[in-house]
C-alpha cells in the first residue's frame, strides 16, 4: 500500500485546517493495482542502415515502377515507418518515417533486421 500525505493547498483557510486535524488527519491509502499501468509504447520509428552498395531508391509507391523520388547512399541511416507485402509484386517494402510525400524503399537494400517494424496494414 503506498500512502499519500495530505498537503496543504494554496488559499486553505485556518478553519478547514483545524477540521483536518480533528478528524484525525487519515491518509488515503490506495493500493498498486488500483493505480493506471501505462501500456508500452510501441516506437514510432526503426532506425536501418542502408546496406547496399548501389544505395537505396526511394518511390512514391511500394513498386519498382512507381516515380523515383530520390536515392540514399550506402551506411545512410533512414527511419522506417512500417513494412508491408501487400503490393502487386508481394515483396516487403518499407515506408519512411515522416517523409512527405509518403516514400518507400525496397527492403533489399537493408540487412535483415533482427525485430522488424510494425506492418503498415495489418
């Protein structure tokens, strides 16, 4: 049981501190369970490196076909978003953490990461 002592606020007059002390002045008494457990917190990023040596392209859309916006180097490090197989060719693709427009990177240019990102359209 954890116990909470009673504090005196700012304004409290001498008349309600005088009640408290003849009352005894109990401490509320709550136990742990009855306090909220905060849930974890699953991260919002996963922080890869590229690996290729031909660096990494980043697309539009999860497709090889999609426009090209842009290619990152090798040892880059490039926040992943979420992954996903749900494209016309069923291979894993990444979506980029806070990139606007929404961009994506094939996963082959990753090395295989030991916890992978959340999938972006469970």
């Amino acid at each position: 049981m954890r116990i909470i002592p009673k504090r005196r606020a700012a304004g409290v007059g001498a008349a309600a501190v005088a009640l408290l002390v003849a009352c005894g002045g109990a401490a509320t008494a709550t136990p742990l369970s009855a306090e909220p457990t905060a849930a974890p917190v699953a991260a919002r990023y996963k922080t890869m490196m590229v690996a290729s040596i031909h660096g990494a392209r980043v697309y539009a859309k999860p497709s090889s076909d999609a426009r090209e916006f842009t290619r990152y180097r090798y040892n880059t490090a490039l926040k992943i978003a979420c992954q996903t197989t749900k494209t016309p060719s069923g291979r894993l693709w990444y979506r980029l953490y806070n990139h606007m427009p929404t961009s994506w990177v094939h996963s082959g240019h990753f090395a295989s990461p030991v916890h992978p990102p959340k999938e972006c359209y469970p």
